[in-house]
C-alpha cells in the first residue's frame, strides 16, 4: 500500500474435488429413497468378508509407492 502497510490474506487451500461431489450426490440418493431397501450385515457376509481380507494388515501411516499413488 502507499503508506507503507502490508496487507496479508490466507490463501484457500480447499478445492473442488470431483470424486467427493460424486459420492455425496450417491450418498443423498441414497438417503432420499428411505431406509426401506437397507439390508443388515449377516454373520455369513461378516464371515465371508474375514475369509477373504481378515489375515491382511495394513499400515494406515505407510505412504503408498509412487506407482500406487494416484493423487
């Protein structure tokens, strides 16, 4: 400025992300059909689901390897 003031401003750091809009438009689909067409988890799927990934551990703090990051 002329009077020799400094003006600061936060710049944003939030952007629009595509995949987040897609999936809240499903989400309120979703929420305005009603809960009638919601099924409970069974045991069996439960099971199932262990069967397939219940031996797998996985590192949330891990960064994926380049190859694997698509962000």
């Amino acid at each position: 400025m002329d009077n020799s003031q400094v003006i600061l401003e936060r710049q944003s750091t939030e952007t629009d992300d595509p995949d987040l809009g897609r999936f809240l438009d499903l989400l309120s689909g979703d929420i305005a059909m009603g809960t009638s067409h919601i099924k409970p988890v069974t045991q069996a799927f439960k099971d199932r689901i262990d069967a397939l990934v219940g031996g797998i551990s996985i590192d949330l703090d891990q960064q994926l390897a380049p190859e694997d990051d698509i962000a």
